[in-house]
C-alpha cells in the first residue's frame, strides 16, 4: 500500500515499541495474565497519548484531539529512552503462565521491541535514536502532508470538536521549529537522505501556501459546519480557523520552505545508498529486519526478487499470446499504456468504475471467508493537492463512527489505466486492506494487537488479496489480468532495486531502468517509486515476501489438510488473529493445521 496510512502506521509502530521510562511494579499474587493485560493496557494508552496525530488518524481516539505529536529532540530522546526499560519489564512475565493468546501477545511485544532496538543501533553520531527522528519531512511524510489528512479525519461534530482543531493548528509554529532543530542535529551527524529524491518538497510545501486562506487544505472543516450548530458559533468559529491559518499554519510552512531550501538541500546526500550512512550495512539490514519481520540477507532479498521477475514475466508473456496481440510484451506494454480506450476522461466515471467492482467484490467474500467484519467502506477521490500519489486505504474508526475508505487518485486520470483497477481495489479495500484491518479491529485482543502494523503481514495480506481475483471472478479480461500480473512484477521488482541501491551501489538510473524494462510503468511513475525507495529503504521489500510467505503456508495447510483442507477457514485463521511477524503466523497456522486435522474426520 502505498505512502499515507501505510507510513503514518509504521511510524506508529514506532511508538509501539517504546515505553514509559518509569517501570511500575507487578502486584504481588495477581495472576500472569491480569499482569500482562494491565501491562498492555497501560502501554497502549501511553502510545494514543504520545502520538496523539496517529490516535485520531488511524486509531478513531478522539480524545487528543487538539494536540500534535511533541517534536522536540527531549520527546524524541525520550521515547527511545524507554525502549529498553520496556523489554526489562517484559522479563517480569513468565511466558509459560500466561494463556496461549497472552503469550502470543507477549512474543508480539518482544519481537517488536527487539527489532526497535535492533535499528537503534548503529546509527552513527546522532544524538538520538533513528525511529521518529532521521529525515522527518521528505516527499513521501511529514507535517505538510500529515495535517491536511488530520483535516479529514478528525470529528466535527460539535464546537468542542473545532475548538480542537483550532488548537492544532495553533501548535503548528511550535512543532515546525522542533522539526527543524532535529533536522539541523541530522545534517551535523551526516545523516542526510539523497538530495535527488526529496528535491521535491519544496513544491509540495508551495500547496500550504496560498493566497485565499479559504483555499488551505486545513480550512476545509470550516466549509461545512453541522447543521444544529448556532449560526453565531459558526462565523466565530471560521473567522477563528481563518485566523490561525493566516497567523500561525502559513508562516510556519512557509519558514519551514526556506529552511529546507537554504539549510537541508544544499546538505543533503549525494550517495543513494543508506549502507553510505553511519552505521552502514548493518542498519540496512536491520530495516531489512523491521519490514519483513525476517532475518533474510540483501542479497537472499535480492535473489528472491530475481527468480520473482522471471516467473512473473513468463505469465505476462503468456497473456500477450492469449490475448491475439501481435507483438513482444514491451510492445503490449505500451499499448495499454497510451491508447486512449483505456483510460476515464472524468474523474467520476473512474470513481463509479471502482465502485462496481467493489459490489462484486463484496459479493463474492463468503466464498472465502467464514467470518467477515461488519466496519463499512466507502470509496473518495484523493485531495487534487495530492498530486500522482499512489491509492490508499485510510481505516475506519473502532467504534463505527467513521467507516474505512478508499482513497482513490483521480487527478491525473492519464496515470491511471482501467486494466489496473480490480487488482487496486482488491488490494485497497476487500479482500485486501479494508478487510484485514478491519476484522482486527473487532476481535479481542489487546488494542496494541487489533491496531498493529507490520509491513511484512499487512502489505503481504493485500498483495496475497490480489492474487485472489482469479477465484473471485475476477481477470476475465486478459487486460484485466496483465494488470494484475503488472503489479505483482512491480512487487517483486522492488525486491531486486530496494536491495540493489541500499546493498549493491546501483545507481539510480540502473534502478529506473530496471523498472522501465521490467513493470511496463512510464518512467515519470518508475522515478517516483525509485525515489521512495531511497528515503524509505527496506520497506517496499515487505510486500512480495508477506505474499510468499502466505501462498506457502495456504499450499503446506493444503497439502496436510487434503480434503479437509477449508479455504474460508484457512483465511479466517490468517486475520483472525491481527498482523503478526511472519514466524509468528507461520506458527499459529501449524497449529490451526494441527486442530483442523483433529477436528475434521478424514473422509
């Protein structure tokens, strides 16, 4: 998935791995499951607290409304600071006295906390850890970005509600000053992303920057007001969001512009490689290690990749036979990528396109599931600031209020062919990112467990829901298909490019050309993946090896199961249990396999 929810999440696992500093002791005589539940408890609420933009983004917790995440070099100090007084405390709890979900719970905790301090590591003279801190505004996240989705997310309901909102808005000098002082520490310890990769933020600051303050991205709940609210509380209300963007939001994204003009371009890095950076290889790998929750080498990634390109590109050229096209693949290519059958002119039939296949998509869930969850979705245009952003998935709210959403790109529907879009939606909204998240959300488990993110599980469930239109009904098209196949060989071209500019001194061209080559993209697209790669390493890893990773356990349950073998009830027990480290899942599939072979007579 995909910049917005998907880094905001992961910037929240951050957190999720750090802890109250002050450790309080487990009671005497308490069982060790009431110890670990009040231990969970007590972390989660510290997590909604300290992150409070991630509480109301992604978590549906109103209660922060009215603050920004503390930005200061303290905070930051002293997030990391708890990491390891957290895991001492997880030493307090006997794995073996818990129930089998708490100690599943436990391990969860460990293995994030273990990969934090991992990355921790290494990381050079930086005066503090590298989690929320190194290159904290690129093109790919940031408060620029982050605070026109606040704008979105947010409840307006009541005037307490904008009230709220006014007071973000108003902590917006505050929290661009911290940035740029933990900014400044980057460039003095050499800690500095590509400069060819975040050349364009400037540009993306310019949208804050407008003339009528009615135009700003973060006056937009100043246009629409509920309808039982006082017409007086209203205007006093606008005038004072006018206010505060005029006087507060304005300036400070316009300081931080200059600052990144004058000051963090002209330092930033010449190299591509984050192995360049101080701590070098063994910070990659210990990326490596956060995303795809496993311990493989660059180069294993890389190999895997390779192998990927090849048998994917085998099934594209298959299709091109099939489909009476008289050409090579490339040829094919460009065909679909520039003939104007393929594409919408109106952004409203392209809407009401991915709408149609999200009702047949829906229709088709009880065939794969046993159990669905019952948060709604719907499907938006994203924001024209946005730009070519890829699609999203922004999750609803746990209790209901807000349901999860489809953000679909419609700003440049030359970008955006028709033969990609069942695949899209799959991996967007259901089977595939709405489902997963949502059916999480609703099940008992602690809340750090029913919100968790990893890259791996998350973004490896939404590829594996790709590959889950065949079954569906979907790809009868062989358009359709080529599509499907298309993203998937960008999945595993990114295995091969991620490792080969942070691990094997590939240039950046090498890398676009790889992409070119082999997905089919347009260069202006492959540039722009390129480009996240080199200021987000390790991540674009993780979804290729999630998806493989569940192919293997759905064909080694298959192959015990036989005739037994449930794919509805093989399904549930992937989710049911909300994301997981792949050894995690792989272990409580064995065990579902296990339970299924007792429960199930042999036919």
């Amino acid at each position: 998935m995909k910049k917005s929810w998907v880094q905001v999440a992961i910037a929240t696992w951050v957190v999720l791995a750090s802890v109250l500093s002050s450790p309080s002791a487990l009671s005497q005589g308490s069982n060790a499951d009431a110890h670990a539940s009040a231990l969970f408890e007590e972390y989660w609420e510290w997590v909604l607290r300290e992150y409070p933009d991630s509480a109301t983004l992604y978590f549906g917790d109103h209660r922060y409304d009215d603050k920004l995440r503390d930005e200061s070099t303290a905070a930051v100090l002293g997030r990391n600071a708890a990491l390891t007084t957290f895991r001492n405390r997880t030493n307090q709890i006997d794995p073996a006295m818990l129930s089998p979900q708490d100690r599943v719970s436990l391990l969860v905790f460990r293995f994030r906390l273990d990969a934090s301090l991992a990355i921790n590591k290494g990381h050079g003279t930086l005066p503090f850890g590298v989690f929320d801190s190194w290159a904290p505004v690129t093109q790919m996240g940031g408060l620029h970005l982050d605070l026109p989705q606040l704008a979105t997310a947010a409840r307006f309901q009541s005037v307490g509600d904008y009230e709220a909102w006014l007071k973000r808005l108003e902590a917006v000098p505050e929290s661009v000053t911290r940035l740029t002082e933990r900014m400044e520490l980057a460039m003095n310890a050499g800690w500095m992303p590509p400069k060819v990769a975040i050349s364009g933020v400037p540009q993306q600051l310019e949208v804050q920057l407008v003339d009528d303050v009615q135009n700003s991205p973060e006056y937009q709940p100043f246009k629409s007001f509920p309808k039982d609210m006082a017409q007086s509380e209203q205007s006093r209300l606008a005038l004072a969001g006018e206010r505060a963007i005029r006087d507060k939001v304005i300036p400070a994204f316009r300081s931080l512009k200059s600052f990144y003009e004058t000051r963090y371009l002209q330092q930033a890095s010449q190299r591509l490689s984050l192995s360049k950076l101080p701590g070098g290889p063994m910070y990659y790998q210990a990326w490596l290690d956060w995303y795809t929750t496993t311990h493989m080498t660059p180069r294993q990634i890389h190999n895997i990749g390779l192998a990927e390109v090849a048998r994917i590109g085998s099934q594209m050229d298959a299709i091109v036979t099939t489909s009476g096209f008289k050409g090579s693949r490339p040829e094919f290519q460009k065909f679909l990528s520039s003939d104007p059958q393929f594409f919408f002119t109106k952004p409203e039939d392209r809407l009401a396109a991915l709408r149609d296949i999200a009702k047949r998509a829906d229709a088709a869930l009880p065939q794969l599931f046993a159990e669905l969850p019952r948060q709604t979705y719907g499907i938006r245009a994203m924001r024209p600031e946005e730009g070519n952003n890829a699609e999203r998935y922004m999750p609803g709210s746990l209790d209901g209020g807000r349901p999860g959403w489809f953000e679909a790109n419609v700003n440049d529907l030359t970008t955006r062919p028709k033969w990609t879009m069942e695949s899209l939606l799959l991996h967007e909204a259901v089977p595939g990112h709405h489902l997963q998240t949502s059916r999480a959300q609703e099940l008992k488990l602690p809340a750090f467990r029913r919100f968790a993110w990893f890259a791996a599980y998350g973004e490896g469930w939404a590829l594996y829901a790709e590959s889950l239109g065949d079954e569906m009904g979907f790809y009868k098209d062989p358009n359709q298909k080529f599509g499907n196949l298309s993203f998937e060989m960008l999945r595993a071209c990114r295995l091969v490019v991620d490792t080969g500019l942070h691990a094997f001194d590939w240039t950046r061209d090498q890398a676009i050309e790889y992409m070119v080559n082999h997905t089919g993209l347009t260069r202006a697209d492959v540039t722009a993946e390129v480009d996240r790669y080199l200021v987000w390493p390790g991540q674009a890893t993780a979804y290729k090896i999630g998806e493989l990773k569940i192919q293997e356990l759905r064909a080694k349950a298959k192959a015990k199961l036989r005739e037994r073998f449930d794919l509805r009830r093989f399904h549930n027990a992937v989710i049911d249990n909300g994301a997981l480290p792949l050894a995690v899942l792989e272990q409580l599939i064995d065990e579902w396999t296990t339970a299924e072979i007792a429960r199930v007579p042999a036919k």
